[in-house]
C-alpha cells in the first residue's frame, strides 16, 4: 500500500483545487474532522491518480470552512456529518438540515469534542419536506414509512411524496441506531480495534478489520508478512461470495422468484458453513489483527468445498440470467447514470454497474492483490439487472482468487509485531463487498487511539440510492433498495 501525499491547503485554496481534482480525472472520497491539540482540523480523502491518495489537510477559520458540495455533491453528507458531530460551519452549504442529529435533537456540544460533557435534549419533529407546486399538488401524498418496519430490516424511516402509485420525491431518514462506533475506538489500544471493527456492519467484518488493521500498520510501519497478505485476500474474498448470495437471493424476494430466493439462501448458507469450518465463524471473524493474522485458518477440505459451490451456483446463475418474469422485474428499474453515480459517490457493485470503472484492489491494492490477475465486473445500464450481473461476475472471479490464492500461497509466519508509536497516524482501505472502505487513524501521545475515522460504502451509496427513486413507482421499490444491496448498521456507525 502506498502512503498517501499529505498536503497542507488554506480554507479559500478548497474549491479551487477540487475542481482541478475532477477536470484531471481524480475524484474526492470523503472528509472528516478530528481535533489534535484541542484545535478543529479537517481532512480531505483524493483519489489523484492510480495507486495515489492525497490528503488535503486544512484547518478552518473561526470554526468555519467553504463548503465544496456544489463541486462535488458527494461531499454534502460529510459537511453535514462534520457539522452536527464537530460544529465545523461550512459556508454555502446547499443541504443546511442536520444528518446524524434527528430533527428537534440538540447538543449541548459537538458530539466528537474531546472531553465535552454532552448532553442531548430531544423534541420530535416532523422532516423539512420540499415544497409542492403546480396544479396536482393537492392530489400529492406523504407516506413516513418507519423507522420500524416489517421482517427483520433495520431501522429507517423514508418519506414517500406520491400520487397513485408514481413517487415524486423520496427521502430516506438514517442514523436513527447511530451507535457514535469511531467514538468507540477513542482511547483502544491497536490490538482491540479490530474486534471493534468487526462489529460495525457485521455482514463486512472482514473488510472493516482488514482497513482498520491496515491504517494501524500504516502508522506503526511494520510489514505484514507475505503469507499473512495472501490469506488475508482469501478470507476477503469469502466474505465477498457469501455477502453476494445472500444478495441475490434477498433480490429474487422481492420479484417473488421463490426458487431463486430458497436456492439462493441456501448457497450461502453453505459459504457461511465453510467460513465455520475455516475460521471458526461464519463471519470470519477474530483472524485479522494489526500486523497479519491472529492464526491460521483451518484450509484443509477448502478447495473441495467450494468445487461443490461453484458447481451448484453455476446452473444458479444461469436461471437467474432467463427467467424472464424475474428479469422483467429488474430491466429498467432503479437506473443510476454513470454521472450521477459519479456525483454522488457511489461505490463498489454499484457504481460499476453503471459504467464506473474504479476497484480498490485493483487501483490502489493492498494484501497480496497486486499480485494477483482478476477482471473488474462492469455493465453500463445502471439498472437492477446490470447489479445483479456484476455480483453474478464477481462471484465467479471470487471463487478463481480463492483458488489462485491456495495455489501461490507461500510459506512463513502469519504475524509481525505491530505497535504504532505516539503521534503517529496512518490510512487504510479495503473494497467490501459493498464497495470502497477507509479507516484513518490518528495516535496520541499516549500511545492510544486518538481518532478513528470510517468511511463506509453504505454511507456513499445511501447518498445516491434516492436518485433512482424519484419519479418511479411503488411497485418497483423494493425491488431497486434490495438491489443496492444497503445496510443501515454500515451507514449510521
């Protein structure tokens, strides 16, 4: 992994040099604020160019910053993000209402101000909606569907403004399970962050400890041995496969395709027995730490299991790509443009499928991915049926990384001490089965977690999810959420 360039920039120097960041080809990923030293700083994430991050470090005047959401939307969610939990004011910021902070909550202080004795005082209220005008607006509904909702989904409130069946405009209300996670990590020392990471989107453990341990390493400056790298690419690519099958089988759901849903649920069940039987958890968990792997996993009979996958998921595959009532389903719903999938940060499957073609592992790699060949999945449509064709794609390229891993895997140890020294500070990614995922981690002088700051791919990819609701229909609904494949618990942090 290379080191990013960090670079010191003044507040009026921000919007100039986004926009020379996007007319080169480069894109923002995310920004954050942290206070060394009892004073505000802020962070920019770029990505320059291939295999090179920048960070723009810029440390506001009086508490205030130019907002650069009308360069690159994306950034709108981390201004806000950065407002309510750092109290950062960001001058012409087009979205002004709060995002994690629910409406009618109020801090007594910034949530992430070091030592401030916060208190929250909490009077509900009803969200700001966009007006309506024109000669229908009388007939326009509002439908508040949530926070509690059916099944086993997580917490969210969306408000639908419809008529009939056609929605008009969506918007979607998160953060109501905020569990303040990258407070969480304030005061670790390195060796429990990962357990810590693990827990933050539950079905990405192995992707959130992975980026965690990898910011950690890139602030201690140790090396990872190389056996550690290469397994750490299988067990990355296991929880790719199993979080895909339970992807298409919680899409054949929705389109009533109740073979597709059975089968594929059960093929993921059986990726879920061999994480077991590998690492003692069928979420791979407790195996990634600073510095390699906490142990071996258990490799014996892995080849022969996943034969038996593959050799099940194929005809799989090959019936979800012709039935037709499914398929009819999927063509045309939820489409996502390539610019707005660009403009709004959408990442991972989702972007790919409407003709981005960005992979972290391939772009900026990390574990043993540089030495490994593998064809990035990419469709242009930016429909439900083009994200289901890149999960169908990555799964076969899974299932050959696996393979390829156990026939190049090299002899040696699978762990180097690895303690980041006071002061230090370090950033790490990772692409999830959802998508790019950083971690970026200051130490203070005591040697423990100052600052850990997640940017996860389900908080990219709410931000674009509602442009492809706007003027559809309810029918098609929850047939474009289940294809985004979206967790709240990876968003709201």
């Amino acid at each position: 992994m290379n080191a990013p360039l960090l670079q010191d920039l003044a507040p009026s120097q921000l919007p100039e040099r986004a926009r020379a960041l996007l007319e080169s080809g480069g894109r923002l990923q995310m920004a954050y604020a942290w206070f060394p030293d009892g004073a505000i700083e802020l962070r920019y994430l770029a990505a320059a160019r291939p295999k090179v991050f920048e960070i723009w470090r810029v440390r506001p005047e009086n508490g205030t910053a130019p907002s650069l959401a009308a360069v690159a939307p994306l950034l709108s969610w981390y201004e806000r993000e950065i407002a309510d939990l750092c109290g950062v004011r960001f001058e012409g910021r087009p979205e002004p209402d709060p995002l994690v902070l629910l409406p009618g909550a109020r801090a007594s202080a910034p949530p992430l101000t070091p030592g401030a004795d916060l208190r929250i005082d909490y009077t509900p209220q009803f969200a700001r909606l966009p007006e309506i005008a024109g000669p229908d607006r009388a007939d326009v509904q509002v439908l508040p569907f949530g926070p509690v909702r059916g099944d086993v989904l997580e917490s969210a409130q969306f408000l639908f403004l419809y008529i009939g069946e056609a929605i008009l405009h969506y918007l979607p209300k998160l953060f109501f399970k905020h569990r303040g996670m990258e407070k969480r990590f304030e005061g670790l020392n390195a060796p429990f962050a990962p357990v810590l990471a693990e827990r933050v989107s539950g079905v990405d453990s192995v992707a959130h400890a992975l980026a965690c341990c990898q910011a950690l390493e890139a602030a201690a400056g140790c090396a990872v041995p190389p056996r550690a790298h290469w397994l750490r690419v299988l067990l990355a690519e296991l929880e790719r496969l199993y979080n895909h099958l339970h992807y298409l089988g919680h899409l054949c759901h929705t389109t009533t395709l109740k073979v597709g849903e059975a089968q594929g649920k059960y093929l993921e069940e059986l990726a879920k027995q061999i994480n077991g039987r590998l690492a003692g958890s069928r979420f791979l968990r407790g195996l990634v730490i600073p510095g390699g792997l906490h142990r071996e996993p258990r490799l014996d009979g892995l080849r022969e299991s996943l034969a038996r996958l593959q050799e099940q998921f194929a005809p799989y595959a090959e019936m979800l790509e012709t039935s037709t009532t499914h398929l009819d389903r999927l063509i045309t719903t939820g489409v996502l443009p390539r610019r707005t999938a660009f403009d709004q940060g959408a990442s991972g499957p989702i972007e790919r499928a409407s003709g981005l073609d960005r992979d972290l592992r391939r772009d900026h790699p990390y574990a043993a991915y540089d030495e490994l060949k593998f064809p990035v999945a990419l469709r242009t449509a930016g429909d439900a049926h083009a994200r289901q064709q890149v999960r169908l794609a990555e799964i076969e390229s899974s299932l050959a990384l696996i393979r390829a891993v156990l026939d190049e895997l090299p002899e040696g140890p699978v762990h180097a001490e690895c303690t980041p020294p006071p002061g230090s500070e370090g950033l790490g990614w990772a692409e999830s089965p959802r998508g790019s995922l950083y971690y970026a981690v200051h130490v203070g002088s005591d040697g423990r977690i100052a600052r850990m700051k997640i940017k996860s791919p389900s908080f990219s990819n709410w931000r674009a999810f509602p442009f492809t609701v706007h003027d559809t229909n309810m029918m098609d609904y929850a047939i474009d959420e289940a294809s985004f494949g979206l967790t709240v618990a990876g968003c709201d942090r």
